[in-house]
C-alpha cells in the first residue's frame, strides 16, 4: 500500500514511515501540504525555507513553516550531527539545502499540495460524486492522491489518513458544498 497523511508538522507521515522500518509494507509515502507548502518544496528540491508568506487556511492544522518532526527524519538518515548543523542553519537564516545524498534518500516520499480553491472544490466533487462529506485536510490528502496517481500511474492502494471531522469545519464545508451552514 502507499499511504498519504495530510500534514504540516510531519508527525503521522514520520510515524507511518517508522511503521514502515518496522515492517509495514508501504511502497510510497504521501506528503499532503495546504498553500503553506514548505514540505512540498522540501521533498521535492531538498530545500527547506521557512522565510516564505504564510497563509491561514482553511486547513489550519496544516497552517505551519516549521515542520518540527521532520528533524526526526533528518536524523535517522543523516545522523544527528548533520540534523544539528541543518537545525542551527535554519534558526540562523530561516532555510537550509540538504546534501543530494540526503535528498536520494527521501525518494519514496512524494509531495503535493493543494490550495484553497482546489481544496473547496476536492470537498464539493467528493461530496457530489462518492456522497461521502470530508474535512478540508483530508481534502487536501484526497487530492493529493489524485495528483500523485495522475502524474506517476501508480494505482496502488493508498491509505489516506482522514485526520479530522467536517463538523469540526463547518463554515468551510458548508461553503464547499453550497449549503448554509
């Protein structure tokens, strides 16, 4: 199976990654990021910059720029040293580039994200289609999913971990679906 966690602070998607140590038998991970898409950027060009414009969204537990867990990745593929130098760097100047041995490493991760209008319209087509409502962060992940088959092609199971209640959202998922709240 791949998995997609919806994320900003990369615990849940480092804790599937740590089940996959373990022996779960996860081919790809799914970095699933809002319009504060640091994690994105991060896995897909090894540069992590947090001097960025930050957003609130509609997602907010995804409404992050530093991504405190990551650091736990960081280590257990680069070792703690090299973590230490890359924290210090990002404190000093707000961003750090990893060495490209470290970036080959992270290759079974893929990142996506979604921004506002996608994530509202990810609720509406869901809700419109599979009769089935979501919050506005497992829209963000259901669409990730979307993006990540679309370009690689790869149909595998994916385990999408739905982290929140559309109630919990109301106004957002309402505004989604076209219903007063």
């Amino acid at each position: 199976v791949n998995v997609c966690v919806p994320t900003g602070n990369f615990g849940n998607i480092f804790a599937a990654y740590i089940a996959k140590l373990m022996g779960l038998p996860v081919g790809r991970f799914i970095v699933a990021s809002n319009s504060n898409n640091v994690l994105t950027d991060f896995v897909n060009t090894g540069v992590y910059d947090r001097t960025r414009e930050f957003y609130k969204t509609i997602s907010p537990s995804m409404d992050i720029l530093i991504s405190s867990n990551l650091e736990r990745l960081l280590s257990i593929l680069g070792g703690a040293e090299m973590t230490s130098d890359l924290m210090c760097e990002l404190k000093q100047n707000g961003k750090y580039k990893i060495p490209d041995s470290l970036l080959a490493k992270i290759r079974e991760f893929s990142a996506y994200y979604m921004d506002e209008s996608e994530t509202k319209s990810t609720i509406h087509d869901v809700f419109e289609n599979e009769k089935y409502l979501i919050d506005p962060h497992t829209a963000v992940g259901y669409g990730a999913v979307k993006k990540y088959r679309c370009e690689s092609g790869d149909n595998t199971p994916v385990i999408l971990a739905s982290t929140a209640s559309p109630y919990k959202f109301a106004a957002a998922v309402s505004d989604a679906i076209g219903i007063e709240q």
